[in-house]
C-alpha cells in the first residue's frame, strides 16, 4: 500500500489540524488521529454533565484517557467546553435547598467547576472555548436564553472568562459559535467580544464552529466572518467543521451511500474553504473538524435521528476521499 501524505503535515506552516475524538476514537480511529491529526478535542467527555455530574462529584476517567493519549502522540488538546446551555445537570442551578440556586450561588460553583476542571489539565490543554453558545439565532435579541444569564444575568459570560484565566493564565480562552457566518449573529458575536475586551476580559480568540454543509454558507459569507472577527484583534480556530451532505432543511432519509455528486461537490468546497484559510492564515491559528473520518459523526444522528452523513475527508473506511485529495493537491 502507498503511503499518503499526512493531512496536519501539508498544512503545517499554516495552521493545526485537529479532530474531535472520544474514549472510543482514540481506539478505532487512532492510527489515522496520529498520523493526519495533531490536535485533538474531546467532543462530549469535558462538557458540565459528563465531567461533573453531581455537585461532590467529578468522573475524570474518560477525558483522562484522551488527554493520556493526546500527550503520548504529542498531539496539541483544545478543551471543550466550561460554561454551555447544553449537557449541563440540573442541579447547577439549584441551590444547596433544591431551590434555583441565587447568583452569589451559581457563581460559586461556576468557579469551583472552571477551577477544578481547567487546573487538572493545565499545561495539556493550550485553549479553552470557556463560553460556548451564548448568542440568540435569530431574533435581535442579543443573548441566548439560559439558566446562567436568568440567574447570573448579563456578566455570566465576563465571570466565566476571569475565573478560567485565575485557574490557567497561559491557557488560550476562546469565546464559540455556530451560525457564525450570519450576518445579524456574526455581528452580535463581534459586539460581545469587542465589549469583552473594553471591560479587560481576558479573551484571545474566537472559535467558529463551522458545521456547514455543501451549499452554504458561501465563500463571500464565510470571508465576511473571518474579516469582522480578526478585525477584533484575535486569533480564530474553526473548532467544529463538517461538510454535511444535506441541507439543514433536507429531511431526506432514503440515502445510503453519498452520490458521486455529493462527493465531488463536497471536494470543491473543501478546496475553496482551505483556500481561504490559508488566506488568513495569520489569523486562523487551528482548523478542527468534528470527528475524524465518516465512520463517525455526530451528523448520524442530527438534525434527523438515525441517519448516516459522510461529512469529512475520509470515508467510513478511514481511507482518503476526493475531498481528501483535493486539499492536499
Ligand atoms: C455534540 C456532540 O458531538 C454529540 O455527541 C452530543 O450528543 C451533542 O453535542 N456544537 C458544539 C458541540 O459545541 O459540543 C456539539 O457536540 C455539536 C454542536
């Protein structure tokens, strides 16, 4: 068998390639992690509810064994992710008395969670996303409805971003999300860390999720983002990408292997977004895809339950796509 190139190699003078693993991965995909890959995130296994899960409790074993691993392939590791809306128990937000807990309470044990969770793994973890999520879709509403703005209101996300830096001062703390390259949300996004910066929030970078798909967003739009967001002064990392073959509207469940179509289409937009990566290069820092190869995405599984997706650059083989060869032209 002829050996390929190694996809974080091609790319090395530009930025990292990372891949989001589990306790899993690290086992399955491990051969093609080392050799493609060097960096990883951990996609569930540092998340509140998985970590933390009751207050005395923390359950360390499976993100143990990625950063374990990690630091024995000399692969770099971005942690993901301190303060969400999502997978996060219950009981955060319930005082000692199983009422809501009251700010001056929430506080606390959001500072005892970033403490303990971002202190464990210092000197592994270069970059943190501290705060993931915050910003509302679609309305002018600025932040996400959430359990942390309700009882924490508006500076939940400036406390986050301090405590972290207490517990890690050399980590790298990134502020992350989705729909990143809309217009009305990339402009909150820029607002909220433009006023972080005003008010001496130690915040480096902004992480695009990049969960796209092969007609959109285009290029221009994705330009635009990158433009706004290295305007503010930080480093980006796409934290999250995935080329899905469907539309988000495409409810479409009939599928099971890509067209040639898909394929190819996939391949142009994956040259174009790394050419235009590479165009900013000094400001996009790493690229990580959500998942390493097509035998496993979360895209199996949303936004329609059960249904396969082959969003990445290698098939469920873990062999190269056209995609693959593409970029690496
Ligand atoms: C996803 C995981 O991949 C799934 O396994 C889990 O069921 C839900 O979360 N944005 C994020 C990631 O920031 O944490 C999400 O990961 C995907 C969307």
């Amino acid at each position: 068998q002829i050996q390929i190139a190694s996809l974080y190699q091609k790319f090395e003078q530009y930025f990292d390639i990372g891949a989001a693993v589990n306790a899993k991965t690290i086992t399955t995909q491990a051969d093609l992690i080392r050799r493609h890959y060097n960096s990883v995130t951990a996609k569930n296994e540092m998340k509140f509810a998985e970590i933390h899960p009751d207050p005395d409790r923390y359950t360390f074993e499976a993100a143990d064994a990625i950063v374990d691993f990690a630091t024995i392939q000399g692969e770099k590791i971005r942690g993901h992710t301190l303060v969400w809306h999502n997978q996060t128990p219950d009981w955060v937000f319930e005082g000692p008395t199983g009422a809501q807990a009251t700010r001056e309470e929430l506080l606390t044990q959001m500072q005892q969670h970033i403490e303990t969770v971002v202190k464990r793994y210092r000197g592994h973890i270069y970059a943190w996303d501290v705060v993931n999520e915050a910003i509302e879709d679609t309305t002018d509403i600025t932040l996400r409805k959430s359990k942390w703005l309700d009882i924490i209101g508006e500076d939940y996300i400036a406390k986050a971003f301090h405590f972290a830096h207490q517990a890690d001062p050399n980590a790298l703390l990134f502020y992350n999300d989705y729909n990143e390259t809309n217009p009305v949300k990339r402009d909150k996004i820029a607002a909220l860390v433009s006023s972080l910066q005003d008010q001496g929030v130690p915040i480096h970078g902004i992480g695009m999720q990049g969960h796209w798909n092969l007609h959109g967003p285009s290029i221009e739009e994705i330009r635009a983002a990158i433009e706004l967001y290295a305007s503010l002064g930080v480093q980006l990392q796409i934290t999250e990408l995935d080329l899905s073959v469907f539309e988000f509207t495409d409810r479409r469940t009939d599928l099971t292997e890509p067209t040639p179509e898909m394929l190819e289409l996939q391949a142009q937009r994956y040259e174009q977004i790394f050419e235009l990566f590479k165009e900013y290069q000094s400001c996009i820092t790493a690229v990580t895809f959500w998942g390493a190869a097509d035998d496993y995405t979360w895209l199996d599984h949303f936004p329609v339950k059960g249904r396969k997706n082959w969003p990445f650059l290698f098939d469920c083989q873990q062999a190269p796509k056209m995609a693959f060869h593409r970029i690496m032209k």
